[in-house]
C-alpha cells in the first residue's frame, strides 16, 4: 500500500488510490472501529468484506457495472478492487447540478432512468444493495449530452459499496431495500421530492418478473405504512 | 428580555423549566417510577403527573425567584407521546395561559432535545443522534426542516433497553438504563447478539427476542452472567447507533455530533461516540442527565424561538397528539 494515496473516508472505510499489476486500483480498507468491541468488529468486518465481495460478482455477472474485484485480504481487512475513472458521486452531481438551477425534467429523468433500471436488475437477480443512497453510486463520463439522451443512462451508473448487501429473494427484502432508498432521497435530496416516485415507475417498468413486482409494490406501501405509524414517546 | 416557561410530561417524567431568554433559571422534574419488571402506563403515569404538577411548578418558580405574572410566554409539549399524560400537560399549560392571560406555544418534543441540545453545547450544525424511551432517529437540519436521515424500523433503543432490564427484574430507580450501564460495568464475555443495520436504519425488536429465547439457558448453564449481558447489550446496541450516525456524517458531509435524548446521558455511549468522532475528525457535543432526559427546558427553549420567529399558537391549535415527526415542523429560525 506504498504508494497509494488516501482519496476519502466514507461511511465505514477508509479509501486509498494507486497502481496494483498496472490498473488503476482502489484499496478499501474496513480500519480496526475502536469504539466497538474488538471481538464484533472482526466479526462485522469479515462478514461485510465477503458479503461485498460476493454481491459485486454475483452483480458482475448480470451484467450490471460494479468495480471488478482483484483481491481480498481478510486479515489486512482490505479489498483490491478497480478504480473507476472519471466518474463523480452521484450525489455530489445532483447537488451541483441544482445549485446550478439545471433542475429540469431532463435531470430528474436520467437519474431516474439509471437507477431504476439498474435496482431492477439487482433485485432480479435477488440481490439485495442494503444501503441505497447517493453516496453510493457513481456516474462515469457524464456531460450534458448524455443527459439528453436519457434512455441509456443505466451506462453511465456503477453501484458501489456493497457492505451491506445480501442475496436474498424474498419480497420483504426488497421492499425495505427499496424504502431505504426513498427515505435517503427524501433526507438528503429534499430539493427534488418526486426523484423516488420516478425511480420506482421506471423499476416497476424493468422489472421483468411482473407477479413478484406486484408483490414488491405492495409490501413496499406495507413497509411505508408501518414507519408512518410508529408510535414516538419520550 | 423575555421569560418563557416549559411543561413537559409526554411520558414518565413531569418536568418545569424556566428560562429568560437563553439562560435557564430553573429545571425541575418528578419522573413517576414503577416497580422493578414494570413498565409505566399512561393513566398511571397521567396520574402521577397530575398528583405532582403543582409541587413541581411551584419549586420552578422559587428556584427561578419569580412568579407566574412575570412569565411572558407558556411553551408546552404537544406531541409525540403517551396520550394521557400529554392532555395532563396540555390542560395545565392552557389553564396557566388563561388564568394569567398569557400567549401560549405548542411545541415537538422532539425539536425541544435538539434545540435545547445546541443551546446547551453551541453546536451550530450537527448531525443529531437522538435517543430515548420512544425515539431513535439521526437527524441533519436541511432548508428548514430537521431531515430524518436514519431511524428505528422497530422499537426504539430506550425500550429495547427497558424491556430488558425488565426481563432482569432490574430497578427502574432512578433509570432501567442506568441501572443497566452500572451493571455493564462489570461485564466481561461478549453475547453473540443480532446486529442489524439497514442503510441508516436499525432493528432492536430481533435483540430482544434473542435475549429472551436464550436467557433462562444463559443464565442457568452460567455461560453469561446478567453482567455479561448488560455489557454485551449495550457494546451491541450502541456500536450500531454509532455505525449509523457514522454513515449519516458521511453523507452529508457533516464533522460535529450532538447526542440528545434520555439515552444520551448514558457515557458508555457518549465514550463510543467519542472514538468515533475522533476517527473521523469530528467533534462531539453531549450534555448529562440534567438536559439528556426529559425535562421543562427543553420544551421552553424551543418553544421561545418558535415565538420569538411565528408568535403564539392559536387557541384551537393548543392540543395535543400522540404521533408528531421531527420533520414535519416548520424550523422558522434557522435558515
Ligand atoms: N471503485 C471505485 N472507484 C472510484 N471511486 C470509488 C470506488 N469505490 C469507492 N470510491 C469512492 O470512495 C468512497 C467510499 O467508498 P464506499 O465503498 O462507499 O465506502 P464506505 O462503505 O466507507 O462508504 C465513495 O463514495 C467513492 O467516492
Ligand atoms: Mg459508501
């Protein structure tokens, strides 16, 4: 990890840049959380590089753009795995995008377009992200052209951070996967309240399986329900 | 200058705060505890809060060295919370605002630990952990509203905690969750319990039907001592509390942490925090029992800078509710 450089830290790793066999690497690093028990963490910790490990090739090989993974070191609880290049995160595009006011349809629809395709492929294939947010996602060679022509715009989306994912078929997992992401949505981007509705339409469109879909639909507004009703004392 | 004082009573606790714009001159509370394996109920505790309310006011007032006449404005609790025990709250306040013809403010309880929170630590702009008999959320303020970026999907922490020490017959004096923090400390052995972290949401629910599908074997077989088991509890329930805070920080870019509410005073949580913190170059602000758990205060502290940006609340709209989010207030002075 010589001369690799450390580029950011995210939700729960510290993320490293460099050159590994010649390819543009990234190192994510799950460093040692001292505020937990040691013992939990080296469990959590080996559970999350394998679950992530496992879902970008399980992801990879339907077809949908993750970082090819080139090494996992449990013991140095790192994970090798491809830089993406020229890309920016998702949710530092929208909120640039917005402070620019090019808050039109044309945004909303291609980020719509990306991401629904791409969840409906996921669940499809039962794999389930578990941490839905804009943090999370990346857009790679993106200009104002591609916006335009917003049909393909599932090229230009690639999923990461798969920590927390799991493979799973069942309806309920789905749903919750879904209702995660609305409620990042709804948290971080406020500006664009129908972003999630949009999503959702163009999911339900990719979503090939229509009787499972049915299902989804409705344990989602389940799922919804029961976060609405929640009782809060004290 | 103005005097503003809180009643608050939307669960176990009574309390009256008074304050004269940001300085607290006083902050008294009677918290209505049960026996040991017990819970509170709501017309037990309205009970109580009825039984105490005049003793309480009136230790706010000399403590505070004034009288009602010299109050400028009536900030009570009007959701969320137990149903009985907040129409006990509600009926004093407006009685108080009648009696000495007194403009009068309804305020979210839990606006009140946020606003209270920063007041108290000068936090300016955290990412706000809050924890409590009925709540947990992360929150981050955005374009007038306090954002709910992560929550419980189940019970909150405060009642994982409580149930549990209910199944432990622990004391509910003064708090289930103090009692299970000292006991924690002389735990030792880790329980393998559920850890469960959804994006920025966390499940409890599961925990606790572990616990007690395992306790009578634990315990009986000596592989955990009820220490063990405080100690294994709260190392898991808070390590995902942190994660999630952790993970909110690191979306919305955020380097300063304010736990507020009931759990909050507990400082095996404020020292995990702190790691956490100073892992990732941020800082924590967390206050202690005093201001943590429910209290009058926090109740006028927000509820003066409600008035002091959007006035008084309509007479009509003087009630109160049992289900009131966090971000369905309109936060009128803050940018
Ligand atoms: N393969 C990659 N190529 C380029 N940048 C990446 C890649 N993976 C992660 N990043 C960057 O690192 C950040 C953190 O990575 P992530 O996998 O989300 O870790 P965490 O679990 O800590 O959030 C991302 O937000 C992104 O900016
Ligand atoms: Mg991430």
């Amino acid at each position: 990890m010589n001369d690799f450089e450390l580029i950011a830290q995210g939700a729960e790793a510290r993320v490293y840049k460099g050159i590994y066999l010649g390819k543009p690497t990234l190192i994510k690093e799950r460093f040692e959380k001292k505020y937990r028990h040691a013992d939990l963490d080296k469990r959590l910790t080996k559970d999350r590089i394998k679950a992530e490990c496992r879902a970008i090739i399980r992801a990879k090989a339907a077809g949908i753009a993750t970082p090819a993974i080139y090494l996992a070191n449990l013991e140095r609880r790192c994970i090798y795995m491809e830089y993406i290049e020229n890309a920016v995160i998702l949710k530092e595009f929208i909120d640039k995008k917005l402070s620019e006011e090019t808050n039109d349809d044309r945004l909303l629809n291609f980020i719509a377009q990306g991401l629904g395709t791409i969840i409906a492929k996921l669940h499809l294939k039962n794999i389930i992200h578990g941490d839905l947010t804009t943090s999370n996602v990346l857009l790679k060679n993106i200009d104002d052209d591609h916006i335009k022509k917003y049909k393909n715009a599932a090229n230009n989306f690639v999923i990461i951070d798969f920590g927390l994912a799991r493979v799973e078929s069942s309806v309920e997992d789905k749903a919750v996967d879904l209702y995660v992401l609305e409620r990042s949505l709804l948290s971080a981007h406020s500006e664009i309240p129908l972003l999630f509705s949009k999503i959702f339409d163009i999911y339900q469109k990719h979503y090939a399986n229509k009787n499972q879909c049915k299902e989804i639909v409705s344990k989602y507004k389940e799922v919804q329900l029961r976060g609405r009703k929640r009782l809060m004392i004290g | 200058m103005t005097i503003a004082i809180g009643f608050e009573g939307s669960a176990n606790k009574l309390g009256v705060g008074i304050i004269r714009d940001q300085d607290v001159l006083s902050n008294v509370r009677h918290t209505y505890i049960t026996p040991p394996g017990e819970g509170f109920l709501p017309r037990e505790t309205a009970q109580h809060h009825r039984e105490c309310i005049l003793n309480v006011l009136q230790k706010a007032l000399d403590e505070a060295k004034i009288t009602l006449k010299d109050v400028d404005v009536i900030c009570y609790t009007k959701g969320p919370g137990m149903g009985a025990p907040l129409t006990v709250t509600a009926l004093i306040a407006r009685t108080v605002a009648q009696i000495y013809n007194k403009p009068i403010v309804a305020v979210n309880h839990c606006i009140g630990h946020i606003e209270m929170g920063r007041l108290i630590t000068g936090s300016v702009n955290p990412t706000v952990l809050y924890v409590s008999g009925g709540n947990t959320q992360v929150i981050a303020y955005s374009r007038q509203r306090y954002r709910i970026f992560g929550e419980t999907i189940d019970i909150a922490v405060g009642n994982c905690l409580d149930r549990f020490a209910r199944l432990l017959k622990l004391s509910n004096d003064p708090s289930p969750g103090y009692n299970i923090e000292q006991l924690a400390k002389k735990g030792t052995k880790l329980a393998p319990l559920p850890y469960v972290v959804k994006g920025m949401d966390v499940s409890f629910s599961g925990i606790l039907s572990y616990i007690e599908e395992h306790l009578s074997g634990w315990l009986n077989s000596k592989e955990f001592t009820p220490e063990d088991l405080c100690f294994s509890l709260q190392e898991t329930v808070f390590a995902m509390l942190i994660e999630i805070t952790e993970r909110a920080m690191a979306h919305v870019k955020s380097s300063e942490v304010l736990i507020v509410g009931g759990v909050g005073c507990n400082e095996k949580l404020q020292d995990m925090m702190k790691v956490m913190c100073e892992e990732r170059n941020a800082v924590l602000h967390a206050t202690d029992e005093r201001f943590c758990i429910d209290n009058g205060v926090m109740i006028a502290v927000a509820g003066l800078l409600q008035y002091k940006t959007q006035g008084h609340t309509s007479w009509a709209e003087t009630t109160c509710v049992q289900r009131y989010r966090t971000d369905d207030v309109h936060i009128s002075w803050r940018e």
